[in-house]
C-alpha cells in the first residue's frame, strides 16, 4: 500500500464532531488507489469491481411461473471517477452509510435466463453490458455479530440520468426480433424502471455484500481510526 493511504485517517477520530466529514473526505481521497486495492489490508481492487457470480430466483420454476437468473463473470467500472456525496455513522447499529454518484458507471458479464411462464418454459444465455449515466446509490453497510462479523450490504439505486443495455442472444439469435427489444429497452426503460428497481437493487445488495465481506470482514479499522 503507499505509505499516504493510512495517513488520510490521521485526522478521524471517533467520537469527535467532524468525525463523519472526515471519513467522506477521505474516502473521496482514496480514490487513486481504487485501481490497485490495498493489498497490505487485503482489499481487492474496487476499479474495476469483479463478482464471479451473482443470482435471482423469484416465483416457482417447477410451477406456473417463476424465474431464475445467473450472472457470470460480472465486472463493474467507474469508481475512480465517483464521489462520496453523504456519510453518516451509526455506532449503536454498527452501520455506516452513504451516499455516492457516478458520471458514468458501467458493467458487463455474461447470463443464464431460465423462466417458466404460465408453464411454459424458457431458457437464454448470452453477454451484457450496462452504462448508466449521471447515476447516484446508496450503500448501508452493517456489521453482524460484532467484530470480525458478517457484513450485511444494502445498495439502493437513487438516481439514474440515462440507461443503455444490450443483452446478446435474448431471442435465441434473431437478430431482427433482438435489435428491435434492444430500441424499446433503451429508448422505453423509464416507465418500467419503478418495477424493476427493486430487483436490481437486490441484485446489487448481494453482489456487494461478497464483495465487502471478503474485503473488509476482517479489515483492521483500529490501526487506520483511532479513538
């Protein structure tokens, strides 16, 4: 790690009035470092962020109607250009949260779709890749159990400026059918985006809850804060 990271913290101090300013102030600073993680704490790089695997079910496969949904391989860009616009700490709930905002956030991986409606099958795989422009989250992130405990993530989607997704083979290579879903999935997304919000802001939640965990379950805050 280069010998300034820590020393962002130096001015932290926990308790004191201006303790939350300065931890999003720092945050902020740590930008740089975004790329390369800091691999003396153990923490992987988060520029890009990368999920080997994150999953969805919702509804009954085996019944009527149900879904499945398995993304691979998932990697996420655009937090060196970020910004750490709100930070609060809630000691009594071991929680922090905050809030960030992103020029341009992109991510890209591969699918596995299988779906079952009104007890008609189907199944698609193939690649995507999202870009969301003038986009903002927020992320609470609570410790259970004490230290050394799991982390639990919550991200919620605060905003988003504009949206271009392009999913491969959704029509088993029809390219006609699937250049015409591509139009209306990009052009049509905001009067569907309340519904399917929440979905994606569970998405999210479980693929940053493995990442935070294996990054900062056992990170050691008492030697970068202290009291």
């Amino acid at each position: 790690m280069p010998a300034r990271s820590v020393p962002l913290f130096s001015n932290c101090r926990y308790g004191k009035p201006n303790f939350d300013p300065c931890i999003k102030k720092a945050f902020n600073a740590l930008r740089p470092w975004f790329k390369t993680g800091l691999p003396e704490f153990n923490v992987a790089p988060f520029d890009p962020h990368r999920a080997e695997f994150i999953e969805q079910r919702r509804g009954d496969l085996g019944g009527l109607g149900g879904y499945r949904l398995l993304l691979s391989n998932v990697s996420e860009y655009g937090w060196m250009q970020s910004e750490v616009t709100k930070y609060r700490t809630e000691p009594k709930h071991d929680r922090i949260v905050y809030s960030q905002f992103f020029p341009e956030k992109s991510l890209d991986g591969s699918y596995d779709f299988q779906a079952k409606i009104l007890g008609l099958p189907r199944h698609t795989r193939g690649i995507w890749n999202l870009t969301l422009y003038d986009y903002s989250q927020t992320t609470t992130v609570t410790r259970i159990g004490g230290p050394g405990g799991l982390l639990k993530v919550r991200v919620e989607i605060d905003k988003i400026g504009d949206m271009k997704l392009h999913i491969s083979d959704l029509f088993h290579g029809s390219k006609i059918i699937e250049s015409i879903a591509d139009f209306f999935i990009n052009t049509m997304w905001q009067p569907s985006f309340p519904f399917i919000k929440p979905l994606i802001n569970d998405l999210v939640s479980v693929a940053f809850t493995d990442i935070f965990n294996e990054s900062f379950r056992y990170f050691p805050l008492d030697q970068v804060i202290r009291s």
